[in-house]
C-alpha cells in the first residue's frame, strides 16, 4: 500500500471520532464505528486511519479478531496537507474494491463448489454402500 496522506479536515473528522467514541464507549473504537459515526465507507474509512496510523496519529491495537484505534499525537494533525491528493486517495480506495471484491470472488467460489459439504455427502453414500453390503451372520448360540 503506498502512503497516502489523508488531509488534514479529515484527519481532524477521525481524530474528534475516536475522542467521542473513546467517551462515550470507555475503549477504543474499531473503524466500523467510526466509519458509521462520520457517514464513510468501509474504504475511505479504513484509508484514512491507515494514513493516520503511517504520520502516527493514531495507534492501532489488533487482536486476532478486530482493530480498535486510540489517539497518539493529536498535533501531528497540523503537519498533514491542507487538502489531500484525490487521485493516489482514489487509487487507495480501488486497490482496496479490488482486493475485497477478489476476496469475495474466491469466497464465493470455494462455497459454489461446495467443497467440504462435497466429501461429506461421498463420505455419507460410502458409509450407505457398506452399511447395505454389510451382511449380519446369524448369532453363534453359546455352548
């Protein structure tokens, strides 16, 4: 990922986000929130706070299950551009679409093919064929 420097009216947005989120929830936001608090997309949303994690504005605390952001040098702010480069935001933005939407591309595929649920019904019909195949001999009357 390049570095796109987000500008500095939205990097102050994000910033006074995580502020509010931080008060009101009493821990770190993840970028879902954030994004819903300040009407964003998933892309522009996760966009930004990578480019403020890069100036190192924020912080980012991944666990194995989500990312939650916290505040690290709220004056970095005022170093970021006034406006920022539409275009390489925009490049940011569709190699993201495209990385998603290959994703679920393949998600997609491996569930049209049925792959586990494939060996599990042959499994089952095996199992079926010997069950069937399976003659009981007759109980040995004990002497």
């Amino acid at each position: 990922m390049a570095e796109t420097r987000p500008s500095r009216e939205n990097a102050q947005l994000a910033v006074a986000a995580v502020r509010v989120l931080l008060h009101k929830h009493v821990r770190p936001p993840t970028p879902a929130e954030i994004g819903e608090l300040l009407d964003w997309g998933d892309e522009e949303t996760h966009v930004v706070l990578y480019g403020l994690v890069e100036a190192g504005i924020l912080r980012a605390n991944e666990n194995p299950f989500e990312v939650r952001y916290e505040l690290l040098d709220h004056l970095k702010v005022e170093e970021l551009p006034l406006e920022a480069d539409r275009e390489a935001l925009q490049d940011e933005v569709d190699d993201f679409k495209k990385r998603s939407e290959l994703r679920h591309k393949e998600i997609e595929e491996m569930l049209r093919a049925g792959g586990t649920d494939n060996k599990k019904k042959q499994q089952m019909e095996e199992l079926e064929k010997q069950f069937s195949d399976f003659k009981k001999e007759p109980p040995v009357a004990p002497e």
